[in-house]
C-alpha cells in the first residue's frame, strides 16, 4: 500500500463525533470522506486476515476502503470518522494490522446520557420499541443473540464501559497515539479543543468558523428521575475508573 489512512475519529457513538468530523473537515490539510461512518474495520462480511501477512482478498479489501479518499491532493493527510470502532472488540487489532503509526481520537460522554440518547436514535429509527428503563433492563438477554459478536442496536450501557475500551486500544497503540477528548470541552470549548485536535494530527492552526451541532435531536420524553438515579449508581464505579486513567474529574456525571 503507498497512501494510508493516518487518523481515525474511534468513538464514541453519541458523543459528538458527527460535529468534530465536519469542524476538521474544513483544515485544507485534512481530508475526510462526505460520507461519514465507513464502516470498514467493523465489517464482518470482509476476508480479514489472522496472521501478520496480508492475503490478496485483503489487500483488495484495502483498495476499495482506499476509494473513499481518491478525491485527496497528495499533501492531505487521510481520516475518517466510524465511532463503533473503539467499541467494536475485533475492530482495533485490524486498525493496528492495517497502519500502526495511525493516530486515534476519542470523544467521551457522560454514559448515562449517552445510552439515553442512543434509545433516542434507535427508537427514531423505529429499531426500538421498548421504553428505556425496559431496554435497558433487558439489554443483557436481548445482547446475548449477537454472540460472539456485540449487539450493534442493543448496545446501550455495554458502550458506555470506557475503561475496558481504552485498555483494549492501548494494548495496541500507546496512549501517545490516542487523542482522548471530554464530550463537553467539543460542546463548550470548540475553538480550543479543535487547536488541540490540530497540533496531535501535526497540522497548522486554523481560524475557528463558528459553532456546528449536528444530531442534537430533541427527546420527546425526559429521562425518568428514578432510572437517572440508578444509572448513576450503576456506573459509579466506571467513571472513577475513567477518573484515574485519563486524569479526568467526572463528578458532574453523576451527579456529584
């Protein structure tokens, strides 16, 4: 392979991810495919290799992934943004297979709004008829029928398990590879979390545009108290976790 993707925007879902693409999608420097969310590093219909060497069937693989960058100048630097790869278990090894060097950005949400806002979409788009205290009540069972795969619809809370996520990607990368961002600091600090963004890719500054939101659909019921009140004992012990890994102080998130 002569051009590789050099970065990928890994998750998470409902974090934010679909605003951070079109913002670095402005730096000249940069080039993202329109289409966001690929798709190739989740793809279980594809022929992936279990060994170092790559076969033809996955060399061919690569040139049809590489067709979504075909419109990029030689100077540009590739990305893409696919927010189930830090969560999909096979997808980061076939990352560090394909370019070891690649650089990853991560997005993070409080996990308790994040699952509400993933039944939001999932009931939009009518792949989800349980409320959300018996979706989430149910998500073990119903998770179960996608094994020994995940549940990409069903997903709720198990996506919300940072720690065991980003452990999983330092096995392969060094946390110098990783980029990991607050939900918040995209929401309330675009201008300086983009600089951030720009020096870790190794690209110059660019003048902030304005504010995007994308995906900030409205609910049409709030999430009930009572089942607030338990996610946030249930992921407790996740978020002090997250706290000592990253350095983070997560106490708005539950409720602290």
């Amino acid at each position: 392979m002569t051009g590789r993707v050099g970065f990928l925007i890994v998750g998470a879902q409902k974090a934010g991810t679909t605003a951070l693409h079109r913002y670095i999608s402005h730096h000249p420097q940069l080039f993202l495919p329109a289409n966001k969310e690929i798709h190739f590093f989740d793809d279980e219909t594809l022929k992936w290799s279990k060994h170092d060497i790559c076969t033809g069937e996955e060399m061919d693989s690569y040139r049809n992934y590489h067709l979504h960058f075909r419109h990029a100048s030689h100077q540009q630097i590739w990305g893409e943004a696919t927010p189930i790869y830090m969560y999909w278990w096979p997808s980061i090894e076939r990352i560090w297979s394909y370019n070891p060097a690649i650089k990853l950005v991560i997005v993070l949400r409080n996990p308790i709004t994040r699952a509400y806002s993933h039944w939001n979409m999932e009931r939009r788009r009518q792949a989800e008829q349980l409320d959300f205290q018996q979706a989430i009540e149910q998500e073990q069972e119903r998770c179960r029928t996608a094994l020994p795969l995940q549940h990409r619809v069903y997903s709720y809370l198990d996506r919300g398990y940072y720690s065991s996520q980003l452990r999983r990607i330092w096995r392969f990368f060094p946390p110098q590879q990783t980029l990991v961002l607050k939900h918040e600091q995209l929401l309330h600090e675009p201008a300086e979390t983009l600089a951030r963004v720009f020096q870790y890719l190794g690209v110059g500054a660019m003048a902030f545009k304005g504010q995007e939101q994308h995906h900030a659909s409205r609910y049409d019921e709030t999430m009930p108290d009572k089942t607030r009140q338990w996610l946030q004992t249930h992921f407790e012990p996740e978020i002090r976790q997250l706290e000592q890994l990253l350095n983070w102080n997560c106490s708005d998130w539950i409720g602290v």
